[in-house]
C-alpha cells in the first residue's frame, strides 16, 4: 500500500457486559454489516478481525465477544492480557445491566490494565436505543454521570439492530486504542 508509514497496527478489544446486551450484535453489526434477531448465547469468548485506515495507518482490529453468562465465564487474566481497550456494553431497557457496568470495568481494569488503569480506554455503551415502545429504564443523564465520575468515559447510545452510533463507538475505541499503544 502506498505512503503507508508503518507496518499494520494490531489492536486487542475485549466487549464485556451482561448476558443478553447485544455484544455480539454490536460486533457482528460493525465487522459484518449483519443483525439477527435471534439470540444464540456466546460460550467462552471469540474474535472477529477487521483492518481499517486510522490515522494514516493501518490497524487490525482484533474485536473479542464475551459470554455474559455466568456459567460460560472463565476467561481469567491469561484472555485480558494485551487488551488496547475494553468496550462495556449495557442494555438501556434493562437497569441491571446498566448496574453491572461496575463489576465488569473492575474485573477488566484488575486483569488488563497494570499501568495506569485510570487512562485506561474504556468505551461505554448503551445498546438497543432502537426499542422506544418500552419504558426506557436507564437514562441517559444516569449513564453520563457514572461515565463522567469514572474519569470521563466516553458513553454512545447505539443500536445493533438499526446501526445507531456503532460505526462512531468502534472508531472511538479504535483511536483511544491506538493513542495509547
Ligand atoms: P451473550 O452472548 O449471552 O453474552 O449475549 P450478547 O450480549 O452477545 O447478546 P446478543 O448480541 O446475542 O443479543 C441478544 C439479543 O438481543 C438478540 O436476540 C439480539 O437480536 C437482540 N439485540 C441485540 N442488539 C439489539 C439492538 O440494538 N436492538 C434490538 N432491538 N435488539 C437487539
Ligand atoms: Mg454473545
């Protein structure tokens, strides 16, 4: 490739979050351009690559799906390792989710982030803004406040099933990613 400045850029991105949020939708959405309505549960953890032009360079994004079951997790530090930056998903209809933002970005920073886990990139996302027949049970303003307080998280609204905002979110994460590697 021409005026390329360096070799291709290998960049590690875990999604976590609960069970049922759509990690996997929102991966294969941007990796693939494709949804599904129907949900499989992902066992143990996989990942989908994809080369993009950031910053003059090329990177390979290297995006891992999690399971958000309980009892498909066991991942441990050995999977964290060499993360570039963690993308934590929660469902807007369900508070749950949104409360287990904590527990997961803990067990990320504890695993992944031996320097500096205060910088660490860290994306937050609030998936399926696409339902609006349903009460919408974390607001935004709830969402922007726990982002803020964890030192300015970045925080997007998307939709896997209508692509709102997953384009911009993986861009962001991929540039945060980039920056500090
Ligand atoms: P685990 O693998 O169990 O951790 O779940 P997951 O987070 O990967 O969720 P998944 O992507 O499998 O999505 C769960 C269900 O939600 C599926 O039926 C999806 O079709 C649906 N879903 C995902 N994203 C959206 C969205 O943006 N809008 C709507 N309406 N449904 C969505
Ligand atoms: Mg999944």
């Amino acid at each position: 490739m021409p005026n390329m400045r360096s070799k291709t850029k290998l960049l590690k991105i875990v999604i976590l979050g609960d069970s049922g949020v759509g990690k996997t939708s929102l991966m294969e959405r941007y990796v693939n351009q494709r949804f599904s309505q129907q949900y499989k549960a992902t066992i143990g953890a996989d990942f989908l690559s994809k080369d993009i032009e950031l910053e003059d360079r090329m990177a390979n994004l290297q995006i891992w799906d999690t399971a958000g079951q309980e009892r498909y997790q066991s991942l441990g530090s050995a999977f964290y390792r060499g993360s570039d930056a963690c993308v934590l998903v929660y469902d807007v209809t369900d508070l749950r989710s949104f409360e287990s933002l904590e527990t997961w970005r803990e067990e990320f920073l504890a695993y992944a982030a031996n320097r500096d886990p205060e910088t660490f990139p860290l994306v937050v996302l609030g998936n399926k803004i696409d339902i609006v027949d349903r009460a919408k049970a974390v607001p935004t303003k709830r969402a922007q406040q726990w982002c803020a307080a964890k030192g300015g998280v970045p925080h997007f609204e998307t939709s896997a099933a209508e692509d709102i905002n997953v384009e911009a979110a993986f861009q962001l994460v991929a540039t945060l990613a980039l920056k500090r590697g």
